[in-house]
C-alpha cells in the first residue's frame, strides 16, 4: 500500500512538471512568434507611377505572391489544423490588415519578414525576397497598394499549443526574420534585364525557386512541394534551352510528363525571353549536383 502511495505521489509530481514546463515552453514560444527582433527597415522610394503597375504586377505573379494570398489578393487561411492553429495568409487589399500599412511596413514584410504589429512571419519567403531589388520592391509596392478591394473577413494568425512551441521554439530559427542578414538588404537595384547569369540568380530569388527545389537547386527534402533536382546533375542535364523554356511556361517535360501546380508554371508563363534565358544561364553556372538527400 505504501508504496503505490508512493508511485501516485511521484506520478503526480510528473505530471505537475510537465504541465509546468510545457506552460513556460508555450508562453516562451507565443512570446517569440509576437516580438520579433529590432530590425532596421531600410527606405524604399515607392512612387505612384501608373505607368509600372503592369510591372509591378508581373513581379508579384512570378513571385507566386498569390499562390497563397489568393487569386484577387483577398487572403486565405493557409493554415488550419491541430497541433498548430490557425495561420492565415492575410488579404493584402486594402479589407485586410495591410490597410494602414506605409512603403515602409511593405518594406518589413516582404524584405524583412516582420509585420506591422511586430509579429515574426512564418511561412512567408522573404528570406528570397530579401534579395529584390530597391527599384523593383517600389514597382511591387505601388502595384500592392493599387489592387481593389476584396471582401475576405479572416481571423488573426492564432498558433495555439503545442503550435507555439513548434514554430516559436523548434522551428524559430528557421523563419525568415531570422535567416535574413538585415544588414545587407537596400542601397542596390535590381540586375539589368539582359540574359546574365547574375539576372538569373536574381530571378531565381525573388522567384524563390529555392523553398521548393531546396537552396543549392539540388532538390528539396525537408516539408512542403519537393520540387526535384534542377542543376545540372538531375534530369535537366539532357535538356536544351528550348525544352526548358517549354517546362517552364507550359510544364511539359521533354519526355512528355506534365508538371503539377505546385510547381507554378502557370505563374512563370508570363516570364519574357530574357527572363527565361537568365535563369538557363545561372542553371548552367552553378555546380551540378547529385540530389538532395
Ligand atoms: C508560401 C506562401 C506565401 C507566399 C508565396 C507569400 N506570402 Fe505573404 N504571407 C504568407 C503567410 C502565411 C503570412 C502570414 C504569416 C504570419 O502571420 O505569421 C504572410 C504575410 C504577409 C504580409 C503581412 C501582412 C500582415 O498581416 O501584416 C504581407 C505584407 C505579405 N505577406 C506580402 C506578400 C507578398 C507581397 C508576396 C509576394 C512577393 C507574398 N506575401 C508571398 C504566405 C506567403
Ligand atoms: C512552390 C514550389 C515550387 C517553386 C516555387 C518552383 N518549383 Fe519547380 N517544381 C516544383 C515541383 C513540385 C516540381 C515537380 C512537379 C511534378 O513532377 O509534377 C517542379 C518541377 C520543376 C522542373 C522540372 C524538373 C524535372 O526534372 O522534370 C523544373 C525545370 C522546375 N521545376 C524549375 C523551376 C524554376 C526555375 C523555378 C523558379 C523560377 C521553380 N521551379 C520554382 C515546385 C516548385
């Protein structure tokens, strides 16, 4: 008798313990994902120009901002299941949070992966943002703020346990704020459109090929689309220009497979000759690799 008292008063003890530590781990992590570090926001000069809202446009589609802001920017949840919560991809129209936004906020966001209200982004790519160019991020942003209005009520981002714990705790350091060298971003524009392994590098990140065909192009192998090897030591080492180009504005395969949309060929249809041609340059200029593991 003694000794099962014993063994309930130790269970007990455990049980108060854990509750304890995963309250402080919970409370830690909400903590993180709120307050984001300080970063200093570097100016952008974003000028109402009519004439490059259709630029402005282009960046965001082949920057796939829709893909998860929604086809007419109105917001989508993106997530909504246990254990994580709920993290919705916000309306970006002037119905949703961004409506008091200034350049300077779009700024922080996109670049910089912190929100107006201080919050670490998660999900978000701007670790490949990060990368745009001062005069190309002011075109994105005066086309952002020109989009109309769409009607898309979405609750704040609510992580709740054991979500604060996951993405503010063992994943925090993987967040964009938190990659991000803040003190390298303004101060230099965008390559010059011409066909440049250079441009294609740029391309390739504000395109952010990377979060699915992992940084090196080599594949991807953590969560999310796995998009296969794309250097030249995976199935493009036998494709020509013109059969690249092929997959990347219609997703067809030189042998004859078409690509799914998680890949966003629809998106990249769009991209100019130059476009494509930079991107094949930089592919042919980096190492070719064997696949991710
Ligand atoms: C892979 C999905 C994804 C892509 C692509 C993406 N976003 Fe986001 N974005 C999100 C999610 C999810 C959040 C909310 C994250 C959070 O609350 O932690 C977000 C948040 C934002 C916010 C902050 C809004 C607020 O609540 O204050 C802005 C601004 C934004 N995104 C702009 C953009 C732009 C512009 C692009 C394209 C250049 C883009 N996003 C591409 C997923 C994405
Ligand atoms: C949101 C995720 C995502 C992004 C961003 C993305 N891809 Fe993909 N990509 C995929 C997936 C997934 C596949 C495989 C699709 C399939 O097999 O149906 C793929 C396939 C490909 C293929 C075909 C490879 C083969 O062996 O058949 C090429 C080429 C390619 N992507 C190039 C690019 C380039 C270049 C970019 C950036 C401009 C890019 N992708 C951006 C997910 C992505």
């Amino acid at each position: 008798m003694k000794n099962l008292k014993w063994v309930g008063i130790s269970l007990g003890g455990l049980t108060v313990l854990i509750i304890v530590v995963g309250s402080i781990l919970h409370l830690m992590g909400q903590n993180k994902l709120n307050f984001a570090p300080t970063v200093t926001i570097a100016n952008v000069n974003v000028a109402s120009d009519q004439s490059t809202l259709e630029r402005g446009q282009h960046l965001a589609t082949i920057s796939s901002c829709n893909e998860c802001h929604g086809n007419n920017f109105e917001g989508k949840a993106f997530v909504n299941e246990a254990p994580i919560g709920y993290i919705p991809a916000p309306n970006l129209t002037v119905s949703g949070p961004t409506v008091d936004y200034t350049d300077e906020d779009w700024a922080g966001a996109i670049r910089h992966g912190v929100a107006k209200n201080g919050r670490v982004l998660v999900i978000m790519p701007s670790f490949h943002y990060a990368e745009y160019g001062d005069d190309d991020l002011a075109t994105l942003i005066n086309y952002l703020k020109s989009v109309p209005p769409a009607e898309n009520e979405l609750e704040p981002r609510k992580i709740q346990f054991p979500g604060t714990i996951i993405f503010g705790i063992l994943a925090f350091d993987s967040w964009s704020v938190n990659q991000i060298d803040h003190t390298k971003i303004g101060g230099s524009n965008a390559p010059l459109m011409e066909n440049t392994a250079g441009y294609g590098k740029y391309l390739v990140n504000i395109a952010a090929c990377g979060s699915c065909h992992g940084e090196n192009l080599a594949g991807n192998t953590s969560n999310g689309p796995q998009g296969p090897n794309i250097t030249l030591g995976g199935n493009l080492r036998n494709w020509t220009f013109e059969e690249f180009t092929m997959a990347l504005r219609s997703g067809q395969t030189p042998d004859k497979r078409q690509l799914n949309i998680k890949m966003p060929w629809p998106q990249y249809s769009i991209m100019s000759e130059v476009e494509v041609q930079s991107i094949w340059s930089y592919i042919k200029s980096v190492d070719a690799l064997e696949d991710n593991q």
